[in-house]
C-alpha cells in the first residue's frame, strides 16, 4: 500500500513539475518573461459574401472606403431589433447628406424565415441606408463566427421558435476594420455627430 501511495505521489510530482517547466517555456517564447509581451485581441469582422433584401450578392468589398454599423437581429424579434433599428435610422437621418457617406448592415441570424423578400418587406419602415444581408447557413454563421457574434435558436410552443443573440452595434472603419461597439444609449443627435467624426 506505501508503495502505491509513493509511486502516485512521485507520478503526481513528475506531472506537476513538468507543467511548470511547460507554462514556463511558454512565458519565455511569448516574450513575458522581459516584460515586452504584446497581448492581441483577436479581430473583430472580415471579408463576408451575402445576399442583400433585393437579392443581389453584397459583399466587405462594396463597404470599400466606407465607415459603417453592423447589427445582427431577426424580423421576427419582438423588441430589441426594431428599437434598435429605429435609433440607427434616427442616426442616419440625423446625418442629411452624409448619410450617403456611410452605411448600416442588418445581417440576419434566422436565415430559415429571413428571406430576401422578407428582409426587403420588414426594411420598408426604416432609413433606407440600412441595409439587410441573410445568406445559407453556413454564410451567416462564418460571418457571426468573424464579428463574435452568439445566437441560438430557442422555441417556443408548437412549433415557433425565437432568436436568442448578441445585440452590438458594431463601428467599423473605411478599411473595414473594428473600431468600437457603437454607443446607442444616447439622442440620435449626439451619436450622428459621433459617427460623423468617423467619415
């Protein structure tokens, strides 16, 4: 019995030494051992290739030169999306002609019942320079995998179901890199002039 308990002690020594020798080597090879480690966040956004709410292809490369705001939602979101929709088309309109000089993206995580046709109908009651994007499957979670994006699919009595996500509006730059998640917690005033910095 003491040579069973001596030898899983010696196994467990022999485990936690070579850990530290690992975490150790791993300290050295990232530079943290000098202090001149740089820590990265992973990027937020990315090329993407979806279809828009007349059914022509859109792509990263038509924002080219472009400041913008992207938002994920579902038109059968009961609250989160069309409020949040609303505020951006206060944004834009508060923006006059400068609004042409930017663009907001509404990409779709229900591409089961966000058709094209649906996105252009749900659409009509906001700023025209919001924009809908919905794709296959596959295309929109690439998409929401690049912006970090969490939805889930959560039903609900018989066979309807609802969207559960994440609800940033994200400002990306002309280059079409992340700049900040975009403060909507403010009049539309203050955050057209905001955005307006960013042209």
């Amino acid at each position: 019995m003491r040579a069973r308990v001596s030898r899983l002690l010696m196994i467990f020594t022999a485990f936690l030494a070579g850990l530290v020798l690992c975490l150790s080597v791993i300290l050295i090879v990232g530079g943290r051992g000098t202090g001149t480690a740089v820590i990265q966040a992973a990027p937020i956004g990315g090329p993407f290739s979806l279809i828009d709410q007349d059914g022509r292809p859109f792509s990263d490369q038509d924002l080219k030169g472009k400041t913008f705001l992207v938002f994920f939602g579902f038109t059968h979101c009961p609250d989160v999306c069309p409020t949040t929709l609303f505020e951006i088309s206060e944004i834009m309109r508060n923006l006059g002609p400068d609004a042409d000089r930017t663009a907001a993206l509404f990409i779709s995580v229900d591409p089961e019942r966000d058709t094209p046709e649906a996105m252009k109908d749900y659409l009509a009651s906001f700023d025209p320079h919001v924009r809908g994007l919905t794709g296959d499957t596959a295309a929109l979670a690439a998409v929401a995998k690049g912006y970090r994006v969490y939805y889930k699919k959560v039903p609900l009595e018989g066979d309807d179901y609802t969207m559960d996500h994440t609800a940033i509006v994200y400002l990306m730059g002309k280059e079409g890199r992340f700049v900040s998640p975009f403060n909507m917690k403010r009049s539309a005033e203050v955050a057209a002039a905001d955005l307006r910095k960013h042209l």
